[in-house]
C-alpha cells in the first residue's frame, strides 16, 4: 500500500448532498381547475389549443409528463393547466385528454398494422374529390367512405373542378350510400357546403392537388393555406402538410362550426377495418347481419350464397349491394396511387 493511500481518512471523503430522503408519492393532483380546450394544431412537440371553443383564447401547450406518450392529435378535447394567458412565450400543459367520440384512422398500406390517428371527434368526413385534373378516383372515394363509416363519421362528398368535366355520372355512383353530394366548382356558389358544415367540426381529406387548400381558403378567407399546381403527370403536389382545425366565419365573432384542413394523401390503407365494421354503420344492414352464418363476409355468391343481406328488400336491398361493392372495393387491395420510391410526403396523422 502507498504512502498516500495509508494516510486517508473520513475527512477525505466528500459526500454529495441527496435530494432528500421522502419517497416520492404516488399520489398525482386532480386538477380539478383544469381549463377544458380543443387542440387545433400541432407542430414539433407543441400543441395549439382553444379555450372552450374561443378563436381568440388560443394557447400553447406542451404534454404533462404524467401522460408519457399519450397520442394528442388536432380535434381532441383536452384539460389544461398552467400558464393559459396565451402571451408570447407562455407554455401550458396538457394534463388529460378526454375520451374520443370519433376517430378517423388510416394505415400506409392494407399489410400495415399501425394505425394513423388523422383526427379525432370529427363529427363529418368531406371527401374531396377533383372532376379533373387529377381526374376522380373511386377507390380513394371508396376507402375514405370505409374509414368514415367505421370511425363514426358521416362523409359527405365535395366535387371540385366542376367546371372541366360533368360530376353527374361520378356522383351517381355513390347514390344508394344516401350520400350528401355538394358541388364547389371555381364558380360554384358555397350555401351548399357551409349548410352542411355549419355547427358541425368537419374534416376534409382528398388526394394532393383536387383543389382542397381553394376549398378551405374561401371558407375561411383568412386561413391562407398554400395553394399549388397540379404536376405535369397528373398527381398534386402537397400543398397541406400539418393538420389545422380553422373556425368557420360567423356572427358576433363566434365559430359555427370548425373545419380541419388534413395534409393531402396518396394512400389510404385499412388495415384496421373488417367487413362487419363497414355494414354495422347501418342500423338496417346491422339488424339483417345478425342471421348471416358464421364467417359471412357479406360479399353474396358465390363466395356467400347464404348471405343476410341478399333478403332485404326496396332501398335497403339497393343500399346492401352499394356496401356489399364497397366491401369489394377495399378487400381489393387499391389503397390509391403509388407513391414515388422515398416519398413520404404522403404520410398524415
């Protein structure tokens, strides 16, 4: 043993101060005082939140640390504490997020078993769809109808470009769903739309470059969401890429009702959706279903001669087989157009 080692003693030994021996507790606050907001947007770790509805009342917020990696997405109801004056530089806290009532969700392919939350408490799904240039795709129509159905959304279709092409014949394909149809051509008139939007939050989803951004700035004038132009192979190019709820213009400074502008999407796969979760959207589908065998999946002969379905009669029958060709169209593996090799711009939620 060295010299020096030999000579040691207690006063050598220097002890860092603890923090302190009381155990933490497992005891967490109440946050009874908890202001109630709707997040409108999110961006990078931070959320943008509306106190009780108010356009004005907007704050930024960060997720508390109790609710670890709890998903918190554009449209969800949360509780806030902290610093809610929503001055430059002030930060709040999101302590809770209250059940969801509505969940649209897609996955990048119909293999994919994870699912992307786009929004949620969506009470309606605008489908926006492009009578040309792109032209009009029924399988993204098809499938975002599925997700609607299935998430508890009531779709709605908008066709836009109606000035370059008829939407009749596109239109009428869709007629036996019982299936809102509004047109928002450059000189279409809105009344149409905004009575179906009013007092309702509505979401809007559609393939990049079908004229979504035009639809939402003249909606709401002082949104200024990028518009662009259609590539020389026909596909958009994406103008969108965060989700944004936008309150609708109305009366003595108060929202009727909310739209939630979503980035445009080449794909729409659904992993997550059964065939039963389509038709049960139905209360006369889902009450027929109840004497299908067992495995029935609602696609008629000859796969299932013994179907429910098939003993419907008048607009319940028409609407069955309208379902039963959605059914089809989303088990055939069309999840939309292709994205380029290393593009991931498509990717929303």
């Amino acid at each position: 043993m060295s010299r020096r080692a030999s000579s040691y003693d207690e006063s050598d030994v220097r002890i860092r101060p603890g923090k302190g021996s009381r155990p933490r507790t497992k005891t967490r606050p109440t946050h009874d005082d908890a202001q109630h907001a709707m997040v409108v947007s999110v961006d990078r770790g931070r959320w943008g939140c509306v106190i009780d509805g108010d356009p004005d009342r907007r704050v930024v917020a960060m997720r508390a640390r109790e609710l670890g990696r709890t998903p918190v997405v554009v449209g969800d109801d949360v509780s806030l504490v902290g610093d809610l004056s929503g001055d430059s530089g002030s930060l709040a806290r999101i302590v809770k997020v209250a059940e969801r009532r509505t969940v649209l969700r897609r996955t990048a392919d119909d293999t994919d078993p994870y699912e992307r939350i786009v929004v949620a408490n969506a009470d309606q799904l605008l489908i926006v769809t492009a009578m040309a240039d792109p032209p009009p795709r029924t399988g993204f129509v098809e499938r975002a109808l599925a997700a609607a159905y299935v998430g508890g959304l009531s779709p709605i279709l908008c066709l836009t470009k109606t000035d370059l092409a008829s939407s009749d014949e596109f239109a009428a394909a869709f007629a036996d769903l019982d299936l809102p149809v509004v047109r928002a051509g450059r000189d279409d008139p809105l009344d149409d739309v905004l009575a179906l939007l009013t007092n309702h939050r509505t979401a809007l989803i559609g393939h990049s470059g079908v004229g979504k951004s035009t639809l939402v700035n003249r909606l709401v004038p002082e949104a200024e969401r990028a518009t662009g132009v259609v590539s020389g192979v026909g596909k958009g190019r994406h103008t969108s890429t965060q989700s944004v709820a936008l309150p609708l213009p109305g009366d003595d400074d108060k929202p009727r009702g909310w739209v939630i502008d979503t980035p445009g999407i080449r794909s729409f796969g659904l992993a997550h959706v059964s065939a039963d979760d389509i038709v049960n959207a139905f209360d006369d589908l889902h009450e027929a279903i109840e004497n299908c065998p067992r495995g029935c999946t609602h696609l008629g002969p000859p796969a299932d001669p013994e179907c429910a379905l098939d003993s419907l009669t008048g607009h319940s029958y028409r609407r069955a087989m309208a379902v039963r060709h959605l059914l089809r169209a989303v088990s055939g593996g069309d999840v939309g157009d292709a994205e380029a090799p290393g593009d991931s711009r498509g990717e929303a939620g």
